[in-house]
C-alpha cells in the first residue's frame, strides 16, 4: 500500500513541477494577437529593409490605439495597416485560410494592380487574333475540365514567320511531349512572341522549365535571399543557375516577352531566367513583381497569415518584388478594339533585321 500512495505523491510532484516549467499558451486578447503578429513580421519576413519598413516604429505607434476591448473588425483593421505596409501581394492576412473565406470575412491583400491600367483585353484578343473565325489555326491546349486553356499557340494572322504563344497561368500542368511539340513548331519560325499577360503564377518549376528552353548553356540568374532567424542580420543566399532545357527544340531566335501587371510570383521567375538572354526583349506594361518564397501560419485568435521569407536579386544585382520595366514600355488603347498595341509593337520589333 505504501509504495502505491508513493506513487500517486511523485505522480502528483512531477505534473505540478511540468505545469510550472511549461510556458502557457498566451490569451487570445486583443493586444496578445497584435504583438504576436508585430512580432512574426519582424522576426520571419524577408525585405523590410528593402521595402524601408521600420517595423518596431511602425507597430508602436499602432499599438497605442489597440485595446482588449475593441471588436474583431476594429482589431484585424489594425493589423491590416502592418499588413499592407509590406507591398507585397504575398503577405496577407485573412479571417480564415483563402478555401474557408466567405464574402463577409475579413481579408487584407495588398493590390498589385491599383494604378495601372488594364494593359490586356480579351475581346481585343479574340477578335482580332487568337478567336476560331480569325485564326482557325491556332492550336488550343485545355485544362482537364475543357473549361479553360493551359496556352494557344501558332501564328497571328498576317504573320505567319512569327510563332506566338499565351500561357495565362503556370498553375497547370503539362507533359513533356507537348512541350516539345510546342518548342519544335516554334523553332521553324524567325521569332516568338511568348505572352505571359494575365498569368498571376502558379509552379516556378514549370515557369523554369519552359524558360530552359531559351538558354544553350548554364546561366546565372540571380540569387534567393532567404531570412532564416529572427535578427535583422539572419539571412542566407542561395544561387540559382539555368540548365539548358535536354531537348533538340532550343529556341535561337528572337523572343518578345509581353508583360503587364499581373505578371507575379511565377511568372517573376519566368521573366528573370530570361534576363541574362540577349535575344530576349520584354514588351509591354511593368511587371507586378512577387519575388519572395511564402511562410504561412494562424494566429493566436485562429486568423490566417502569409509572409515573403525571402526575394530574389536578379544576376545584375536588382531587387525584383516590386517588379520590373518592361525593355519596350506600351500602352494598351482600350478605345481602339481592332488592334492590340503590346502585340503589334512586339511583331515590328521581332520583324527588325
């Protein structure tokens, strides 16, 4: 009996001792969800220097107008302001992960688009270009539910020596013989006009992939700058070099790369493996940017959260969230229906000698 009762008093002694050495999960009140979130910021995102946040300054001064006893809605309005002084179209908060959102929850994303204007028209588009009555031969690639397109591909009209492409999102999938069939069509052809309008993202790997295609050897095109602890000083850099694509389609010619705000993340990687590439020239609207890897979490109070942990410097030394300018800088004429000038500039550029 007695080493039984010894038992229950050791039991006791160590869960007792664990309760004190265990840190307490912190109350979800208001001033607890605000300094955990300050705190993420500062210690996990990766360009408050380059996007000349001083994060400390910043969130004590808003910190004095938060109280425990506003509402939810006053609260997330609060840290929304720490939210969109990063610029940065990857770090948002919401109420819930993007699947769980409802139109009345709460969101806070960081526009890319505002500003500029509208550098892409469909109607335009089909029209006068890539529609079944103006190019029957264009060939159209669907997703596997036949109600959008993985990429058209084939000339424009009046120009059959120059192949032109339109991939709207990299969040597809496609197999190699069909980019090879692609990359084998447009080696025919003097010059290409690769359209990444509209395409927000999606793999960088296939962003990679197709890019490989235009390079004859390995070549550098920047580097990753990844925050990796909490200090302002904890970072560490990581290379990136392009392996020519193990294929008999290179493409050697002239390329006009069409871009506009929407190009991001993705479509970013795209675009900066082609940098380094003499023959490739960007036509168009300046680009969105979205350089950085993403780390996502939840909050005290279950409120969701995504921050860039890191951003990409190009092989000449630029820092690319924010974007880049196009080589050829064009607006689109939304009063003129019958012509695309991004599209046309691009073909007088491909067809210079």
């Amino acid at each position: 009996m007695k080493k039984y009762i010894v038992f229950i008093i050791a039991v006791m002694f160590f869960a007792s001792c664990e309760e004190v050495l265990m840190e307490k999960e912190p109350k979800a009140n208001n001033l607890n969800v605000f300094d955990e979130y300050a705190t993420l910021i500062k210690e996990k995102y990766g360009m408050l220097e380059f996007k000349k946040v001083d994060i400390d300054a910043l969130s004590a001064n808003v910190r004095a107008s938060v109280t425990n006893e506003m509402s939810e809605k006053e609260l997330f309005e609060k840290l929304s302001q720490l939210t969109l002084s990063l610029r940065d179209g990857h770090s948002n908060l919401f109420e819930a992960a993007e699947k769980d959102l409802t139109e009345n929850s709460f969101q806070t994303s960081f526009d890319i688009l505002e500003g500029y204007p509208e550098a892409f028209n469909m109607d335009i588009m089909i029209n006068n270009y890539i529609g079944k009555k103006i190019n029957p031969e264009l060939k159209v690639l669907p997703d596997e539910s036949k109600e959008s397109i993985r990429a058209v591909y084939g000339t424009l009209p009046g120009h059959a020596d120059i192949a032109y492409v339109w991939i709207p999102s990299w969040d597809i999938s496609f197999e190699d013989a069909e980019i090879e069939e692609m990359f084998a069509f447009f080696k025919e052809k003097k010059g290409l006009i690769f359209d990444i309008r509209q395409n927000g993202g999606g793999d960088p790997v296939l962003a990679t992939k197709f890019a490989s295609y235009f390079i004859t050897k390995d070549t550098y095109t920047g580097y990753e700058r990844f925050k990796i602890g909490p200090g302002a000083e904890d970072f560490k850099d990581s290379r990136t070099i392009l392996h020519p694509a193990k294929s008999d389609n290179l493409f050697p010619g002239k390329v006009a790369v069409l871009i506009d705000r929407n190009v991001y993340s993705a479509s970013l990687t795209f675009s900066y493996s082609l940098f380094p590439v003499e023959n490739v020239t960007f036509v168009g609207q300046r680009a969105g940017g979205g350089s950085g890897s993403v780390a996502d979490g939840y909050l005290l109070n279950g409120w969701y959260w995504s921050l860039s942990v890191s951003e990409y410097i190009d092989y000449q030394g630029n820092h690319l969230d924010d974007g880049f300018d196009p080589d050829i800088a064009v607006d689109l004429n939304l009063e003129d229906k019958t012509k695309d000038e991004i599209i046309e500039r691009a073909l007088v550029h491909l067809s210079a000698q």
